[in-house]
C-alpha cells in the first residue's frame, strides 16, 4: 500500500511539473507574439512628421526625398507671403503632388498611396483605388526592410503650361487650374514622364481633383 501511495504522489508531482511547464511556454509563446506583432506595426507606422504648415495642413515626413524636402520649403516661403500668388501655389502644390505620388522608393506597401495631403477630401478613395490598381500594382511590400525591388526616385518636375479655367465637380463650379508636367527620374526605369493635374480652389485652399 505505501509503495501504491509513493507511486501516486509520484504521478502526480510529474504531471503537476509538465502542466506547470507547458504554461510556461504557452507564456512565452503568446508574449513573443505580441512583441513581433509590435515590432512590426513600429515598422509600417513609424515614419514621422517632422515639419507643418498649420494654417494649410500640409506637413513634411522624416522619409522624403531630398528634392520633396527642397519643394515643401518654396511652398513655407509663398504660403507665408502677405498675399499669396495662387498660381504660384498652384505650380508648387503640383510639383510636390507630383513627385510624391511618382516616387515609390519611400512607400512601404501598394496601399502606401503618395500625394494625399493634397487631394480633396472626398476624392481621395477613388485616387487611391486608381492607383493601387495601375501605378502602384507593381509595389512589393517593404514591411520588414528587406525589399530589393527597384523603385522610382522624382528628382524634378517641370512645369509645362498652367492654365486658369473653372471646373465643375460634384456638380459645383470652382475656379481651378489645369497643370501638364513633365516628370524627371534619378533613373529611367519606364515610368510616366507626363502627367496632367487638375486643382481646384476653395476657399483659400487648392486642391488636387483630378491627375491622369
């Protein structure tokens, strides 16, 4: 009988030991998983804001391209001016629209559309579709900082023609301006060299409606 009880008390120390093991690991499994989980949204959010034009909204990230950075700061100085020339504003809104949307080496998945902050509000959707279905279709994700893939750089855009005109969406007329530019590249890699964008003006606000 003392050997049948010593035999009991065994059985249970060894399984009271593996349950105790096994959610051990079962802890250390799930926090393992939270922490890649987060590790990983600090790599698809983590690009930062690191200047704005409050009164417009605008804002510069940590990650834009050399020549972005050199266009946001024309866009301060005319934005600041007494009287601001709206067809200036209109060129260099464009230039910035432009080249972030064209430049795809700083977006991290297809989704990642540029050019947002400039686009009206209620069209934004419908940009992001168009694109993510034929400019941006080709985007591998660069979640984790491994992608190889080359991507196109903007290093200028030039103005071509603007013109003045009124344009008609959502059935209201606004003033607007329709601009053709030519798109340079760091190198040719076959993307779009022209482009035509459509802005129009609300308020004291322009706004990118329309770039094909």
């Amino acid at each position: 009988m003392k050997k049948k009880k010593r035999n009991k008390i065994i059985l249970i120390a060894i399984v009271s030991t593996l349950v105790i093991l096994v959610g051990v690991v079962l802890i250390l499994v799930v926090f393992n998983k939270k922490e890649d989980n987060n590790n990983n949204n600090e790599v698809i959010n983590e690009v930062k804001k690191v200047d704005e034009i409050s009164k417009y909204n605008y804002y510069l990230e940590e990650d834009a391209s050399s020549y972005y950075k050199e266009l946001y700061e024309e866009l301060k100085s005319a934005l600041n001016k007494e009287e601001v020339d709206m067809e200036e504003y209109a060129s260099i809104i464009t230039k910035l629209f432009v080249t972030d949307v064209f430049t795809l080496d700083n977006k991290i998945t297809s989704s990642d559309v540029g050019g947002l902050q400039f686009v009206y509000p209620s069209y934004v959707d419908e940009f992001i579709k168009i694109n993510q279905n034929t400019l941006y279709s080709s985007v591998i994700s660069n979640i984790y900082g491994d992608r190889v893939q080359e991507l196109p750089i903007v290093n200028s855009v030039t103005i071509d023609s603007i013109k003045k005109d009124t344009y008609n969406y959502n059935s209201n007329n606004y003033d607007s301006y329709i601009v053709n530019v030519s798109i340079g590249y760091e190198k040719d890699l076959d993307y779009p060299s022209k482009y035509q964008v459509t802005l129009i003006k609300e308020d004291n606000y322009l706004y990118v409606v329309s770039g094909k």
